[in-house]
C-alpha cells in the first residue's frame, strides 16, 4: 500500500498564489502539450483521496471531470455532494488512519493523496510514502504552502529527477523507513 504526492511548487514552496491562483502553473510554453507525466502516474493509481477545497476547485476548472479512478473527498463540513458529483466521488471521513483502513479495504492500494491542507496533515501523521513534486521557475513570495511545521523529521531518498521543457524540475523522493 502507497499513499503519493504528486504536485507542482513554485521555487519558493508555494502551491497556490495569494489569491489560490493556479495560472502561474502554466508559465512556461509547452508547445508539445507535456502532461509532464502526469498519465503515466494516473495509471498507476487506484484511488484518489483530495481535500474539500482542492475538491472544489476540481470541480470549478473549465473542463469535463479529469478523472476515471474513485476521488475520495475528505471533508468534516460536507455531508453531500451536488448531485452532478455524486457518481464521481464521495464524502469520507475519520482520522488518518481510518480515512486510510476504508479506502484499502475498498481495494486501493496506490492513493494519491491531493491538496494542501491534506498533504501537509498526512505528512504529519507519517503517512505519505512518496512524493513527486514539480518545481516551476517562479517565486510567488506568498500564497498556499506545501509544508507545514512537522513535530518529528521525516527523511527521504530521492528515486528519480528530471528537467522538463528546459525549465521546470521534477524530483521524486520515497520515505526511509
């Protein structure tokens, strides 16, 4: 069982600008239309477990619905989804580890883990076994952080790097257990 991070920063660690902006993710000209791996990493997912604003502003892009795998919201405030969301994800709650129990017990075993306030809260709890995170060549100087102050170190080794359009980079770290 793997819980993953896949995600992109600014150089400063940010993830959202101050006004939880994301056009800035789309700075850097990608004529060949890079995914920049994102379809190879799907594919190899079971299950998606995102946070209720991250959930949101899914459900808020100006596209068709992204995803083919179950979306787990995780949320203390959401009791339903519109009906428009309801065959594609739903609600869950609990602590970490029983957010965790169900979605394996379900079948899952790779879940990316989605969104800020989730990411930094399962990092904390010492349930992220791998991360991959995009760095784009911009500093924002404010905005939604990825990390948060942790109560213990958590070490990881660095599984994969690679430079994408010539500008942004992409590191993949496991944990060390």
């Amino acid at each position: 069982m793997k819980n993953i991070i896949y995600i992109a920063t600014s150089i400063d660690g940010y993830i959202a600008d101050r006004s939880g902006g994301l056009d800035w993710l789309s700075m850097i000209p990608n004529p060949d239309k890079s995914d920049f791996g994102w379809s190879t990493f799907i594919s190899n997912i079971d299950a998606i477990l995102m946070g209720r604003k991250t959930f949101e502003t899914v459900c808020n892009f100006d596209c068709p619905w992204p995803y083919t795998i179950p979306v787990y919201v995780l949320s203390n405030s959401l009791n339903t989804l519109i009906e428009e969301y309801q065959e594609k994800a739903q609600i869950i709650k609990g602590s970490h580890t029983e957010i965790l129990e169900k979605i394996h017990n379900d079948g899952y075993k790779s879940i990316y883990i989605d969104g800020g306030t989730t990411i930094r809260s399962f990092l904390e709890k010492d349930l992220i076994d791998e991360m991959t995170i995009g760095t784009i060549p911009i500093l924002l100087g404010g905005g939604t952080s990825l990390f948060n102050k942790l109560s213990q170190e958590l070490k990881f080794e660095l599984i994969k790097n690679e430079v994408l359009l010539g500008q942004m980079v992409m590191n993949t770290f496991r944990r060390k257990r």
